[in-house]
C-alpha cells in the first residue's frame, strides 16, 4: 500500500503558480460544477499535443474547451442543456469587434436605461449633485408588512447605498406597476406539474413569468426586445449579460439569500425586487471585462507560438455516438446524480432563451424522470462507452467525478475496466485549501479527485488479490500519514482513502465490500481508528 499512497500523495496539490486574473475570463456566467482553469489546462498541455482533438461530452460552461483552443488544440464540445451550449459559445468566442459591442450597448442603454430606471426612481434628490436617487433593491415579504423599505443610492455620483423605509408617494407609485401593460414578448412558460426539487409551486408559481414582479418584468421584458435588435454577432454576448441577469431580478433573491444558493428554486418569504438596470450593467460589465481579459491571454499564447485552435458545439447527448477514434484526449466531468439538477435549475435561463431542455437523454439521478441509482449508472456506462470508441489507440482521458454515493464511483471505475481502459492516476487537487483541523461536525469533502485513463492495448495493469475493507485501508493511510508526518486534517485523511479505494476498485481483483458505505460511514470509521 505504501508505494500507491506515495503515489498519490505526490499527484496531491494545494496551490498553483498561475495568473488569477486570467480567472475573470470564466465568471461570464453562472453555472456549475466549473473546474479552475489553470487544472484544466495543466491536463490538457500534459495528454495532448497542439493540432490535437480533444473533446468534453458534457462542455457545461466551456472550461475544457477555453482551454483547449486558447492552448492551440482543437476542440469539439456537446451538452444537451441549452444554457450549457449560451455560455460555452459565449466563453469560446475570441474574435470580437469591440468597437461594434459597445455601440450596441450604448444603443440599448440610450433605449432602456432611463426607462426601467424611472421604475425605481425615489421621491428625493442627492445632496451632492442634486440628480434623483433611485432604488438599489426593495424589501418585499412578511417582515416588510406596512414598512417596505430599500436600498437607495446616485446614480450620478455612485454613492454609497443607504437603506430606508419607502414613503407614501413610493409606495403608492410601486403599486400602480401592479397592473402595468407589458407589450413586448415574456416566457409564460408553464413549469412542469412536477419538478424533482420543487421549493417553488406551492406559493402559487406556476410560469416563469411568475417568478418576477410585475415590475421586473415589464423592464425585462424592455431589454430583452432592445438586445436582439444588436448585430447577430454581439446578440451571443449581451444575451449572456442578460441570462446572468434574470435570476438575480427575480424572486428567488433575498438580502442573505442568492439565486440557487441551495440548488433549487427555492423562494424565501422575504426576498428582494431588485434594480433590473442596475443588474443588467453589471453583468454586461463583467462579460465585457471578461472579453477584454482573455483577448490578453491570447496574446500572451500567441508569443509562446500558440494560436486559436478551431472549435465545434454541439447540441447533443453524450448517448450518441461520438466516432470512431477520432479524438486524442477526452476531459469531462460528468453529472454527479442527483446532486445538481441541470434540466431544472436552468429552466428560467431556457425559458429566456426559448430553447426547452430535452430531458431523455439527460445522464441523471431524477425519480420524476423515472431515473434512479441504476439507470443513471447505465446511462453513464453508455457514455463511457461512446467516449472509449471514440479515442484514438494511446489516447487519455480525465475523469473528474465528486458523486459522493461510492457504490456508483464503483460501477463507473468497473466498467471503464471492463471496456479496455487502463487506469494510469489518480491526482487530488485541492482548490479550497485544507482546513487543520480535528472537528468532523459538519464535514464535506472540498477537493476535486482526477481519475486518468489510457486506451492503450499493449499496457498491462498490475493487479493484485488481497482481503481488503474499508476500516482496514483508513487505518493503513491514517498510519501512513503519521509515519511520513502528513498533518492529519480530516480533508487530507477522506483524499487519500477515497484515492485508494479507487486504485483497488481497479487493481484487486478481491473485491472490497463497500455496501452502504457513505460519508457519515466514513466520518464514523475515522474518529473510532484516530481515538486508538
């Protein structure tokens, strides 16, 4: 055992030379699961070569692909989620007209902004430059029953936002907005009858529509009729500003509660109506900042001798045929079961974007889906299947995989097994830092475990037959960790174990009896070998 730790310990990583503003570039846009790009592209410069194919079956934000054609490969990326495919699009595109972008802004900022911000205009003037003050944010629930109050600051002088109560020409003015005619298009878009993670339906939302104010709405709905009058090629870009927008303007926003902070559309009973102007530039702000940032980098490559690789996206499910090696390196990281529900969370952004979420096919954990443990462990052996035909003969691929139910992370390293994968690392990055500690209350692992493969005919792994459980190997690498003087933080103690327990799910042919074993399993196992 002592050699396959020391392997893994010395693929464990706590900290990367890297530049951190380059991170700006892939806060374009909300959305899950988004790996650090520096590890990305560590992977990609170590398992394939410029002019090489590498492809992401489930592209989500676009990370792999960035990083692929920023680092002179070629890339191919393919997701179901239409929101997956707007910001992997949004993230890809480098060949930008600045001057166009901006003019287009301008023109929906001279069309809208005095509009929606007269919606939010405060009955006072600022004592600085006497322009009128408007309202940041409004307080809308329970708590606020006849003393609304909100966030109001200058628009003109950016001041500081000064909370108050709303007075009676406020108030009076905010419920005329009640019955405020919207001419222009909005997603009355009916939510299903059932959703898997349903916090929502029973206060009375039924469209997505619903889940705005009146007010909101109606500025909404002025944007986004003024974006799609943009040029064709700058609509892909305001439309993200505007997707990474309407959640926030919704009502699943409170003052200590942000959109989706809980995985789930869940609507707090006091929530916040929130300048829609004001989160509109923002978000158009950070797109632009983004753009500008990764135009840098490029150029930076380009002194290294690296330039643009070419790229595809495709609307398409990882179930597919993929080809027939023709891809040199596959990194992905797929679905964690039912941990993040893809098709539901982003039905607001899809309903935006008019394009509905195909759930068929979607690899997932969801009972309203009639998908459980064991189909979605077939649908992602499908996967995996496709992904081996389509490697080249020598070719790798990385699988980042953070489900926490070991019985599935048993059945996919199995089948990878069983179809000619050889399993070659198994590398632990720790993007978080390690919290030195002994407490387990409240523990949940926080490091990103990468699992790399080759398809490789002539390689032979080294198997081995030994009685192996669970108790067993936690004893072997807490011993370890204290022989070789490794801090026993209970982060270090879960990698370390969970990355053996996959070596030897590949390795020994002796099978370990991980039934029912779970992190409160292991937080309990740990604390009775750590008390000897």
């Amino acid at each position: 055992m002592e050699q396959i730790i020391d392997r893994i310990v010395n693929s464990l990583c706590t900290s990367e030379d890297y530049k951190k503003e380059h991170s700006r570039i892939y806060k374009i846009h909300k959305y899950w699961a988004r790996k650090p790009w520096y590890i990305v592209e560590k992977y990609i410069s170590k398992y394939s070569s410029p002019g090489d194919v590498v492809m992401d079956p489930f592209c989500g934000s676009g990370s792999t692909g960035l990083e692929s054609i920023i680092n002179g490969r070629n890339f191919i990326g393919q997701d179901l989620n239409p929101t997956a495919l707007q910001v992997t699009k949004g993230t890809l595109m480098h060949d930008i007209n600045f001057d166009s972008l901006m003019a287009d802004f301008d023109r929906i900022q001279s069309e809208c902004k005095t509009q929606i911000m007269n919606l939010y205009v405060t009955s006072e003037k600022c004592d600085n430059c006497k322009e009128n003050l408007y309202f940041k944010y409004i307080n809308i629930g329970p708590k606020y029953v006849g003393k609304l109050s909100g966030g109001i600051y200058c628009d003109t002088c950016k001041s500081k936002t000064v909370k108050r109560q709303l007075n009676e020409e406020e108030l009076k003015k905010m419920n005329s907005y009640n019955s405020i005619n919207i001419d222009k298009w909005i997603p009355e878009t009916p939510f299903p009858k059932k959703f898997y993670k349903d916090r929502f339906s029973y206060k009375g939302i039924l469209t997505v529509s619903d889940m705005y104010t009146k007010r909101n709405l109606y500025a909404l709905s002025l944007l986004y009729d003024s974006v799609h009058k943009s040029l064709p090629e700058n609509i892909e870009l305001l439309m993200l500003a505007f997707t990474n927008t309407v959640l926030h303007v919704s009502k699943l926003k409170g003052e200590n509660v942000r959109p989706l902070g809980v995985n789930n559309y869940w609507i707090p009973d006091d929530y916040i109506e929130e300048n829609v102007w004001f989160r509109f530039e923002d978000r158009a702000a950070i797109v632009f900042n983004a753009k500008r940032q990764q135009l840098k980098r490029e150029k930076e490559k380009e002194k290294l001798g690296l330039k643009y690789g070419n790229y595809e996206i495709k609307k398409k499910s990882a179930l597919e045929s993929m080809g027939r090696e023709c891809v040199d390196y596959f990194f992905t990281d797929p679905p964690y079961g039912d941990a993040i529900q893809y098709s539901e969370l982003s039905y607001v952004w899809n309903a935006w974007l008019k394009t509905p979420y195909e759930t068929e096919e979607e690899v997932i954990i969801n009972p309203v889906q009639n998908k459980g443990s064991l189909e979605f462990q077939r649908l992602l052996s499908v996967s995996l299947d496709n992904i081996y035909e389509a490697l080249k003969e020598k070719g790798h691929f990385t699988l980042c995989f953070q489900n926490k139910s070991f019985d599935i992370w048993q059945a996919v390293i199995e089948h990878c097994k069983k179809i000619g994968f050889k399993l070659l690392d198994i590398s632990i990055y720790d993007t978080y830092g390690s919290p030195f500690n002994k407490s387990w209350a409240n523990f949940s692992p926080k490091s990103d475990i990468y699992v790399t493969f080759v398809k490789d005919k002539d390689r032979i792994p080294e198997f081995y037959n030994k009685v192996e459980d669970i108790s067993g190997i936690i004893k072997e690498v807490a011993q370890y960790m204290e022989s070789k003087q490794i801090p026993n933080d209970n982060n270090r103690l879960y990698d370390l174990v969970i990355s053996y327990l996959i070596w030897a799910m590949y390795h020994n042919e002796n099978k370990i009896d991980i039934k029912g074993f779970n992190i409160k399993k292991f937080v309990k196992l740990a604390e009775e070998v750590l008390s000897v």
